[in-house]
C-alpha cells in the first residue's frame, strides 16, 4: 500500500512475537502489508511451554519447536521480526509514532499482541536467587536439578506440567499452593497425582527463600521450614497493560476490550492474543485472533486508500 | 584479535588464560531453552560493536557439563564476566540489549 502524502515506515506494525502476533505476521505478509514485528522473546510464554498437546497437526511438540516453525514461515515470507523494546506510542496524523529502545517508526497501524507475564511472589529471596535456584522456566532450568529437592509454587496447570517436567530430573517435588486443590486440566491432575515423586501441599504459602551463594531453604507461613535446592515459581500471569494504559486503551481487569474484529476503541489500533479480554487463552486462539486482527488492519487501510 | 570463541570439551583453561589479558564475557547456553536463542545475537552484536574490550566464550552446557557444574549453572541463559581468571560480574535470563550495555560499561 502507498502513501503519497508522507514517508511512513510500514502499514502495520505488531508489536509482540508469541503465536499472536506471529500468525498476524503471516496474514499481513500474504495481504501486502509492508510490516514489521518487534518483541523481547519470540514466542512469549509459549515458547517456554514443556509439551503443547493441543495444537492441531501436532500430537504433541515442544513451546520451542512450535514456535519456531511459526517464526521460521514468518521469516520465509519477508517480514522481519525485530528484538526491539517499544517504550512509547504516540498518535499522529497518519498513524502511529512508535519509540523503541533502540529507534523510532512509524506505521498506519498497530497490532498489540503482548501477551502476559509470569507473575512475581515478591518474597524476600526471590529477586536475589533468579539463577541460583529460583526459576520461572522449567523448560530452561528443570536439567540443572538432576537428584535434588524442589518446590513448585502454585496450583494451575503450568504447575502442574513444571512439576511433571521437573520431575524427570529431581529426587522430590513438592507443590505449594493457597488453596486445598488443584486448578489444572483433568488429564494434567491424574498425572501428578500418581506420580510418586510429587507431594502436594495444601493451604500453604512460601514466605521467604534463603541461602548463602544458592537456594537451600524455604520458610511457610505455618513456620515449617524445608530443605530445598531449587523453586519454580508458577504463580500465574499478568497482562502487561502500561502501553495500552498510556494509549488510553479501554481495559478490563488490565486485559484490552476487543470487539469481534479485535479492534480497540482506539481507531488504527487493534489487540490479538493473551492481551485481550477474550475468555480463552490457549496458543490456538491466540493465533486466530492474530489472523483476524490482521485481516482487519487490512480492510481498514483499503477503505482509507 | 578475535572478538568470539566457542568453548568445547569443557576446555576452560583457555578461557581463564585469556581473562588475563582482557574481560572475557561467557554466555552459558543450552540448545533447548528459547531466552538462550533470543540472547545469542544480542552478545554476538555487543561482541562485534565493543571491537576487543571484551570476548565473547559462548559456552554449551550440553557439552560442557564439568564446566557448567563447576560454576554452579542452575539456570540458562547464565552469563559470567571473567577478569584475571575471577568472575567480576553476571546476570542470568534474557536482558534487553540497553540493559547488557549497561552491564558492560559499568564492568569494562
């Protein structure tokens, strides 16, 4: 598409590589979109996910394998998926001015895909022992932990997989959580409770990591103390809302409200994936939600043409 | 001078040896973690920009385990700058390239 009235950089930029903004990459290449896609990690979360089991054509595949099948067919059709830190978006007339920490672009349209964040306890111990036993990636970390002890914080279904998965290398895992059961999937629960490294821990929360160079104990709220090595942190995720926040994006619960066409209230700016309020939140969904937020773009910038 | 080597074999003699001539920055890596694959380039770049005020050892810990325990590695991407063969500096996880350069002013 051309503009003749000034120089703006792309039709549309994503901003967010996880399956989202990947897939919206792929619609925008075969609708001629000039395009662009920034973000930190290719693929968010989901690249970091043990096994995905869901995703149809694939029994079964790693974050990291899907993940990069999908930027791969995105590299193939000629967009460019740049590791740059958007720090501001400013109105213009003709779009959108997009400051990163590395330069400045501008672009007619913007697709926010920003998926969410792995949520922090904010325990004393947490911030001082990130890679001397404290992780919130068993896919990464999980073979550093061959014959020890570790805990898993939280209940839901990224517990209980970082369990399992952790389980292949450690001698005991335990599962702490607040409440008195598990929140995953069926199929994931049955899994951890007949594995019999695994020991759960109900009603229960960790109040402070300690050590001296690396994680060697654990206290809870009840007093008890464990000798541990390692601790998963799986405390759920959180959107990470300032840059809607800023644009004056409509919100709810920090998630951008998106209407069927995944259009914000803002005109030029549309959300896909994790970030919108949409109920599911699952790799497959997230992708489609791309594919219609670009698509949309598209039709938008053929009615302005 | 070379601006990057890659340590194989858990042959880390020569990484030390090298320290004492100028900072070496070791990028503990593993094939199978994604923020690893994010964070490659980011140094390889640095490496490159930073014309010998430092060298980059990327290091597998695949194939290096003995080297990787030996310097208590629980978590990847583990960097480690290294200076007359001691460690004066480290951050583990994938950091923006603005917060690596950071790192680097601060340490060189």
């Amino acid at each position: 598409m051309k503009n003749c009235e000034m120089k703006v950089d792309y039709d549309l930029i994503i901003i967010g590589s996880g399956p989202a903004g990947l897939t919206a990459g792929v619609y925008a290449a075969r609708h001629h979109l000039k395009t662009l896609v920034m973000g930190k990690l290719v693929g968010g979360i989901a690249s970091e996910a043990h096994k995905i089991c869901n995703f149809p054509t694939y029994h079964e595949i790693s974050g990291k394998e899907l993940i990069e099948k999908m930027e791969e067919q995105v590299n193939k059709l000629g967009i460019k998926i740049e590791n740059e830190e958007v720090i501001e978006i400013k109105k213009e007339k003709q779009g959108f001015l997009i400051k990163t920490d590395k330069k400045e672009h501008n672009a007619r349209k913007i697709i926010l895909a920003l998926g969410r964040e792995k949520r922090k306890i904010n325990i004393p111990g947490e911030k001082e022992f990130l890679g001397k036993g404290v992780s919130y990636c068993a896919v990464c970390d999980a073979p550093f932990f061959k014959d020890k002890e570790v805990v898993v914080i939280g209940g839901s279904n990224s517990a209980l997989t970082t369990s399992l998965l952790v389980s292949e290398f450690a001698k005991k895992v335990y599962i702490i959580l607040r409440g008195d059961r598990l929140k995953g999937v069926p199929a994931q629960i049955h899994l951890v409770e007949k594995n019999k490294k695994i020991q759960i821990i109900f009603n229960s929360n960790i109040i402070e990591i300690t050590g001296k160079n690396k994680v060697e104990k654990i206290k809870l709220d009840n007093g008890k103390e464990m000798n541990i090595n390692g601790v998963f942190i799986e405390a759920g995720t959180i959107p990470p809302s300032k840059l809607a926040e800023q644009l004056g994006i409509n919100l709810e619960d920090g998630h951008i409200i998106v209407n069927k066409k995944q259009e914000t209230n803002i005109k030029g700016i549309f959300a896909a994936g994790d970030i919108t309020n949409n109920f599911v939140k699952q790799v497959i969904t997230a992708a489609a939600e791309g594919a219609i937020a670009a698509i949309s773009a598209y039709e938008e910038l053929s009615k302005e043409k | 001078m070379e601006t990057e080597i890659e340590v194989k074999n858990n042959e880390f003699e020569r990484v030390l040896e090298l320290s004492s001539k100028v900072p070496v920055v070791v990028d503990f890596y593993a094939d199978w973690c994604m923020p690893c694959k994010m964070l490659k380039p980011i140094l390889e770049g640095l490496a490159k920009e930073y014309k010998g005020k430092f060298v980059l050892a990327k290091l597998n810990v695949d194939g290096n385990s003995e080297i990787a325990s030996k310097y208590d590695i629980m978590s990847v991407p583990s960097v480690k700058m290294f200076k007359n063969k001691k460690i004066i500096g480290e951050f583990s996880g994938l950091q923006q390239e603005s917060a690596i350069r950071k790192w680097l002013d601060e340490k060189l």
